[in-house]
C-alpha cells in the first residue's frame, strides 16, 4: 500500500470520490426496509437517509438517499457496497474502522477491509468536512442497533 500522500494516490482517490458521487451505488427507495435513519448535516446543507433491511442477522440490502456535498454522497455510496451482505456486526466494526479512518489512524488508512471508503482518508486533515464523510456511517450505526 503505498503512502496516502504520495501524489497518485491522491488523485485515485479523487477520482474515486468523484465517482461515487457521480455514480451513487445503492441509491434508491427500499421498500421493505426494517430500518430507516435520516441525518442532516446543518454545517454543510448535506442530507442522508439510510434504510436496511435485515435476513436475520445480515444486511441483505441497504440503500441510500440524500444530496449535499461529494463527501457525503461518495461516503454513503461506499459504506452501502461495503455492508450488504455483511453481518450486522461486521457492519458495526466496519463503521468503527471509518471512523479511526476519520480520526486519522494510518492502520486503518490502510485497511483494504474498507474498500473504497480508504479513498476518504484525507478527509481526517479537514476537520470541518469529517462530519459530511461521518453521516451514513453515523446513520448505519443507528440503524444496526435499531434493528428487530
Ligand atoms: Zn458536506
């Protein structure tokens, strides 16, 4: 894994970013939905809501919806890939992982285990937009303990 400041990184990452944003995964209504989270970020005008629905104790679909600002759209988009399918613990230590990520941790940085959402990394030197790459998980996280 090459250091997140090398320059090339830095653009991947971006362009991951932009990615997501352009081209949200998981975006849409569930209708079926065992759990439904809205969360707003008042700071930068971003909204995020996030329904799940659960086989037990896996999330067998999560789905997003929202608009504001690239960071929260990408990061609501990645968090949704990374946790279909996964147990509802694993998505609660996936959603612990990202927020060491966002609290800078290099370790987890370069835990390939978050997948896309590494690409946010850089988010963790700008405090004011840490809250915009925080909401889904943050919302993820509420509705996991909502769940059943
Ligand atoms: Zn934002």
């Amino acid at each position: 894994m090459p250091h997140p400041a090398d320059a090339s990184v830095t653009a991947l990452y971006q362009e991951l970013i932009l990615d997501h944003y352009r081209r949200p995964r998981n975006k849409g209504a569930l209708e079926d939905a065992d759990a439904h989270v809205a969360r707003k970020n008042p700071l930068c005008g971003d909204e995020i809501d996030v329904r799940l629905r659960f086989d037990g104790d896996r999330v067998a679909d999560v789905k997003f919806g929202g608009r504001g600002c690239a960071i929260s759209q990408a990061s609501a988009s990645m968090m949704t890939v990374l946790v279909r399918g996964k147990t509802a613990a694993e998505a609660q230590q996936l959603a612990e992982r990202f927020g060491e990520l966002l609290r800078g941790s290099a370790d987890a940085a370069a835990d390939a285990r978050l997948g896309d959402a590494r690409a946010l990394s850089g988010v963790a030197r700008l405090p004011v937009r840490v809250p915009c790459a925080a909401m889904a998980w943050k919302a993820l996280e509420e509705g996991l303990r909502g769940r059943g």
